[in-house]
C-alpha cells in the first residue's frame, strides 16, 4: 500500500503528528529531514519542510520521488482574511490554492500570469496560471468528517503569497481579487508539484490570525497548529478504519 505524506513548514507543525506514530525512524534527503513510521496499517511520512513556495515545492518533490504516496497532505496555520467569518482556531480545507502575488505590475496596476501568457503548469493539454486544483473527493472527505464529528470547517479557495498581508488595506486587495478565505505561504506550491506527478492533494490549515494590521500578539500559533493536527489525525484514523475493513 502506497504510503501517505504529510508536508507542513515548521516543526510546531508537525510535532503532534510525529508523537503519534508507531515504529518510528527519523530519516534525511537532499537537505530535508523527515520522520517514517506507522498509524495502524498505514505508512506516514511527516516532513517540516520549512517555510515558503520554494522550501515546500522542493520537499514535496524529493519525498514524492522517494515514496510515491497516494496523497500529499499539506497542513499548519494560515490567516483568515476579513469577512470570511472565519475565527482564529477555526479549521479551512482547500477547495483550490491561487498564486496570489504572481504576476506583472504595469502601469494600468498588478496583471496576472494568463496576461503574462506564463502557465506555471501545462499538464495533460491544459495550462494553469495561477489557480492550482486540490483533490475534490479528499475536501469533501474532510468535509464529510467533520460534519459527523460535529466541527466547523470551511471550504474555500486559499490564498499562497510570498509576501504576507499585513494591513487591512493589503488583505482586502487580496479577496477583492481572487475571492479567497485564507492566506499562507506554502500551499499553492504543494499543490503545484502534486499536480504535475499526478498526486492527490489536501491542504488542511488552523487560523492562527486574522488579516488585519499586523500585531502577533493577537496570533495563536500553537492553538492553530494544534487544531489542524488532530483533525489530520481524525482523517487519517478514518483512513485506517477503512484499510483495516477491506483487509478483513
């Protein structure tokens, strides 16, 4: 059985995944450390890849190549942009990711990469400019468990940067542009190198903020990672259950 990997950007991340996995080694490649063990029947890899489009690209596609799983999972914190009616601790899954700050600036203001006529993917006779698709069936599987774990978690397009928001005025740019609900700075790239190798792709993420004029003293890092974390084990349980069914 293909195993499943689990990319993040920070250790804080990851940290609650990788104590619950059993038979446990910590393993290293091209530079990226990450952890191999077991939940129940399944084969988990956990990787802190490190932060931003490059750091994550990279890291997918060296644990993609070394283990082929059957989905990537992408996971950590992101911030809610304003009139989402998302809350810090809240839970968000992908419906897509958009590379929100790709582009041109010229003088009628920022274009877009389809005006720049540069697709970041073409990949079965279709180009992708800066919308990136997720794995329908996976979201609405997520969707699906929390409903009957009786847990808030909003579906919606995210929002990947390379320079985050940090004014009210930069985020409400963001949403009035690509109608999005949440921002980060990984998740578009994830889906990127999963989409070119034909791997499924979740992106599940806890509010740590919101957008607005920036003051980490409002952040709740842990509480989000935390949040995130154990519904990623909630779905992967439920994966187990159902390898375990059909084993019988």
């Amino acid at each position: 059985m293909k195993p499943i990997l689990i990319i993040a950007a920070m250790p804080l991340e990851t940290a609650l995944l990788e104590s619950t996995l059993a038979e446990s080694a910590r393993m290293k490649s091209a530079g990226f450390e990450y952890l191999e063990g077991k939940l129940g029947a399944l084969k988990i890899i956990v990787s802190a890849g490190g932060v931003g489009k490059i750091n994550a690209a990279a890291a997918t596609a060296v644990l993609i190549e070394l283990h082929r799983p059957e989905i990537v999972i992408n996971t950590g914190c992101a911030g809610a942009y304003l009139g989402s009616g998302l809350s810090i601790g809240d839970l968000v899954v992908a419906s897509e990711e958009v590379l929100a700050d790709e582009g041109v600036i010229v003088s009628a203001g920022w274009k877009d990469l389809s005006y720049m006529d540069l697709p970041v993917v073409d990949h079965d006779g279709r180009k992708y400019f800066n919308l990136i698709p997720l794995c329908m069936d996976a979201s609405e599987k997520a969707v699906q468990l929390a409903d009957y774990h009786g847990l808030f978690l909003m579906r919606g397009r995210f929002a990947t940067v390379s320079t985050c928001s940090g004014t009210v005025q930069r985020g409400e740019e963001m949403v009035g542009r690509w109608n999005v609900i949440a921002e980060n700075m990984e998740g578009a790239a994830v889906a990127q190198v999963c989409l070119r190798y034909g791997v499924d792709c979740l992106e599940i993420r806890g509010i740590s903020n919101l957008v607005e004029e920036r003051d980490m003293k409002k952040w709740e890092l842990k509480l989000a990672v935390e949040a995130a974390q154990r519904f990623v084990l909630k779905y992967l349980e439920e994966k187990n259950r159902s390898v375990t069914a059909l084993r019988r």
